[in-house]
C-alpha cells in the first residue's frame, strides 16, 4: 500500500514530496520548491531565479511551500508580493501551489483568485471553520501528526471529501501508516482505499509517482 507523504522533509524519502528550499541540493525523489515567507525579506532577485531554474525540473511537481504568515518578522506587504509571484511562475509552469499559512487564511482567500492551478494548504491544524472556508474555495488540505491528537481536527477531518485531502509528515517524526490508519477509521474506509482515493487526488493534480 503506498503511503504517500504529502510534505516531507526527509531527504531520503521515496515516497511523498519532499519541501526544497533555496539553493538547496536536490533529493532523489519527488520534490517541491518554493520561497518560504520566512524567507521573503532579502535577495530575492537570485531566489527567484534559483525557482524557476529548479523549477522546471521533471521531479519537481509543485511550487511551495510558499504562503502568507502573520506571526513572523517579513513585511506582509512583502510577503504577499513573493507570494503573488510565485502563484503567476505556478499558473505559468500549470504546477499546482503547496501553502503555508499562518492567521492569514482571509488574505489567502483572496489572493486564490490569481491562482490557475490547484492550491493545497499543508499542516491544517486549524479550526472547523476556517477549514469549511477553505473547501468551500476549493482548496485541497492536508493533515499531518496534530490530527494524530488533537480531537477537533479530527472532528473536522472525518468530514473533509477525500478527494480534497492529503496526509503528510512534515518535519515531524512519526509512522505515517498510523495517520493513515487513523483517517481510515474516521471516514468508515480502508487504508488501502484512503491510498487509492490519494493517488487519484495525485492524478488529478498531474502528479505522477
Ligand atoms: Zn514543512
């Protein structure tokens, strides 16, 4: 049964999509590249150049994670504008967007309407309400080791349509099979079928593993 890993940072890891960050060296497997917001506040003509040099690597199948984060030093008028581009380099290279987001899930919203390709909020840990806001905008989510505890999120997840989740990692270390097993059981499946379901969501984001 494949396990796959949404976002990943385990150099080594075969299955899933492993997070690059600038200048970094390329893994064997899957990756994704983006310019974190952390990342926003200096030197950003060479990064945009390393992103979309990289960019148009066959292993590389999506753009992030990249986003918009409210409780870190970049300006989030400078956040935004590394965001934007990146959402216009994505529609250009049709590569869907892994985002990170921090309480500034209304900015998000707005900013989705730039976007051609898909977007998926990775590490959703948040509340219902924010979640059902995001499906309602037809954004995917994935979930990674706080749905594992943190019985809300579970509440939320048992009623998230599998075609629009994903499981991950994250720079977390845990048995991905329990994550699995665990949203299985929360919307009356198998594991097996969970992976099935995931890799059509993969398909549909022309992922191909
Ligand atoms: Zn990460």
């Amino acid at each position: 049964m494949l396990l796959f890993d949404f976002h990943h940072h385990y150099f080594n890891s075969v299955s899933g999509i492993y997070n690059l960050g600038c200048g970094e060296e390329l893994p064997p497997a899957l990756f994704s590249a983006g310019i974190h917001p952390s990342e926003t506040a200096e030197n950003m003509e060479e990064k945009f150049r390393w992103l979309k040099e990289v960019s148009k690597n066959d292993k590389c199948v999506a753009i992030g994670e990249c986003g918009l984060d409210g409780i870190i030093k970049p300006d989030r008028q400078i956040q935004e504008e590394v965001f934007v581009k990146q959402i216009e380099w994505a529609n250009e290279i049709k590569k869907p967007l892994i985002i990170h987001c921090v309480k500034m899930f209304s900015d998000l919203i707005r900013l989705k309407k730039k976007a051609n390709v898909p977007m998926i909020v990775h590490g959703f840990n948040k509340r219902k309400t924010i979640g059902l806001e995001l499906l309602k905008n037809d954004f995917f989510l994935s979930f990674g080791k706080s749905a594992l505890y943190n019985v809300n999120l579970q509440d939320f997840l048992s009623e998230v349509p599998t075609e629009k989740l994903f499981l991950e990692t994250d720079t977390a270390d845990f048995d991905l099979r329990e994550l699995y097993e665990l949203t299985a059981r929360l919307k009356n499946t198998t594991p097996e079928e969970l992976s099935k379901k995931i890799k059509d969501n993969l398909e549909f984001l022309k992922i191909t593993i």
